[in-house]
C-alpha cells in the first residue's frame, strides 16, 4: 500500500510512540538493531477518513504503507467504466500492487480506497530501497507479502475465467451476509466484486429471485432460503 501527500485532515506525527507499530506485523517484529530503529525513526503513522483515494492511476507511490488500522479495497476500472475488485487490504497487510509499483519505479495502474477510516505506517521511497537493498530480514518480508498476494490474484483469475457465475455470486451473498438475513448492497458493487457485466449479474438475481431463494429491495438482498444458496456456493466447476 502507498500514499502520495496526505490530504488536509490527515494526522501525522512520529512512529514508534506511544505504538511500537513494527509489532503488529509479525514479518517485522522479529527485526533487531539498526533496521528496527530506521524503520520507527523514518516512518510516520497517518490517517484518513472512509472515502478517501489513496492512490490512483497514473501517480507514482511515494511511500511504503502498513496498514494498522481500516481496509482499503484496491480496484481497476477499464475504459468501459467496467469495474473489478482485485483485492483488500486490511490491518497488518500492506499492498502488492505498491511494491510492485516502488521496485519497478512505475506508476499505478488501478486505484485504492479507504472503506473505513484507515491508520497506516509510511515509509518513505528512499527508506524502502535501502532496506530492501542492504537488509534479507526486511527483504524477505517484502517478498513474502507479495508472493503471497500474487498468488491469491491468481485464485481470482482463475474464477473469473473458470468458475461458474451463479456459483461465484451465491459464494459473494453468503460471504457478505456473514450469518445475517440479509446483504447491504447494489447490483454494480456486485458486479465489481465479481468482475463481471452488471447485466449479467441482474439476471442471475432475478433468477435466484424466481426459484424463491432471495427477495430484493432498493439496495437490499434478503436471503430467503440462504441454505439453498449455501449449498449452490459449495459447487466447483
């Protein structure tokens, strides 16, 4: 995750105090000696509300964020309008994208946004090529972070490509109703998360709607027979 200049309202102060915020992630808790001390010294903890564009298309990171706090939904949009979720990032995880984008001095191509209010660790650009460059504890956390992010958008691929989209949708409703009778959300947020054609998702809808599986209102999918729903979900192709 990275953060260009924080916007008016952000809170900057000094890292390391009162919160050791190195601790939180249990790839740098471990590091010792001068590597711990340039990371509390250089970095600075910020904040910014629900909403805000964290980076975006065409803008170059300049700092390394750790996420303490919130989520940030990472998303790309073509030239269409279309928009897909490539993935979150949520407290203790940082942004693959970001370090992709600092160790290949490129600019972003999709865009992150904060869904909550969000608290990040920055370290400066200049900060992260020395420590990626001189220390293998930092390295290996980098690397290990982004090997691991890579592979998971590897899962969502091959869904997108693979996997059915009723069963895809039904996996989306159960996981967002968390337990509940019902699910917060439009059909163009649905269609993001998915990667596909809001048409497209309409449809399926109003075909779980015809077999009495759910029932819809403005903004609002009640699960009516979410066991239906649950057991559609546990079909692979």
């Amino acid at each position: 995750m990275s953060n260009d200049t924080p916007r008016p309202g952000a809170a900057e102060h000094p890292a390391g105090a009162p919160e050791v915020w190195i601790d939180r992630f249990a790839g740098l808790s471990r590091l010792k000696g001068q590597v711990r001390q340039t990371l509390l010294a250089r970095s600075t903890i910020i904040a910014a509300p629900r909403g805000t564009v964290v980076f975006g298309p065409g803008k170059s990171p300049e700092n390394m964020l750790f996420l303490l706090d919130g989520s940030v939904r990472v998303q790309q949009t073509s030239e269409g309008g279309r928009e897909i979720v490539l993935y979150r990032i949520h407290a203790g995880e940082s942004c693959v994208l970001t370090t992709a984008c600092l160790l290949a001095y490129d600019d972003y191509a999709a865009e992150g946004i904060a869904e909550t209010d969000i608290r990040a660790a920055a370290l400066p650009r200049s900060v992260f090529d020395d420590l990626v460059a001189t220390s293998p504890e930092f390295r290996n956390f980098v690397f290990f972070a982004f090997s691991k992010r890579i592979t998971d958008l590897f899962l969502m691929i091959d869904e997108v490509a693979f996997q059915r989209i009723d069963v895809r949708l039904a996996q989306k409703l159960h996981e967002l109703a968390q337990g509940g009778p019902e699910v917060q959300t439009t059909h163009q947020q649905l269609a993001a998360e998915l990667g596909s054609a809001r048409e497209v998702i309409s449809r399926q809808l109003q075909e779980f709607q015809r077999r009495g599986w759910i029932a819809q209102t403005r903004g609002t999918i009640a699960l009516t027979d979410a066991g239906a729903l649950a057991e559609l979900a546990q079909h692979r192709s």
